[in-house]
C-alpha cells in the first residue's frame, strides 16, 4: 500500500523518532509498504517519520542508481539505527528528500 509522506513542516518530522522491538506491530507489513511508498515517489530511501511514525526505522536503495558509481549499492532495511562511525570518501550526488 502506498503511503503518504509528509511534508516538511510535519510535527512527526520534527519529534525524536523512539525505538521499537523486534515484535513491533505489523513490521514487515510496513516495510513491505515503505519500500512501495519509497518507489513509487523514485526515491532512494525513506524514514518511519516521513509517513507518519514516529520510530527509528529506515530503509534503502542504492541499488538503482549504482550503475553510475564504481561500488556496489545497498539495499537494506534499519531499525533503531546508530551511528558509530563515518568515513569514506566524498562523492557529489544530487540527493533530495521525499518530505521536501
């Protein structure tokens, strides 16, 4: 099912996203609905919070646009995602969120 995504100026976009567990209700539903939300606004990837909930769950697909970088992409789902580190190289891409 494709969901709506909100706009930014959305309360939920602005709310620390809390963390959920394992058997949070209906998961792989809505992730099932997050990525058909997600390609259906051709987007790269899409957080919890931008359809509505507030919770750290994320996904994404770098799959699509890799054939214009030398890497692999990615595709994967996050949940109560934390960064522990950042390197790498620089690189432009044009990147654009969906609640913009």
């Amino acid at each position: 099912m494709i969901l709506p995504i909100y706009a930014y100026g959305a309360p939920v976009l602005k709310k620390k996203a809390k963390e959920i567990s394992a058997d949070y209700e209906d998961l792989d539903k809505l992730i099932a609905d997050m990525w058909e939300t997600m390609y259906n606004a051709h987007g790269v990837g899409l957080a919890a919070p931008q359809i509505g909930r507030s919770i750290r769950l994320f996904i994404i697909d770098t799959i699509q646009v890799s054939e214009e970088r030398p890497e692999p992409g990615v595709k994967r789902v996050f949940i109560n995602p934390q960064m522990v580190d950042e390197k790498g190289d620089l690189w432009s891409y044009e990147e654009g969120c969906l609640s913009i």
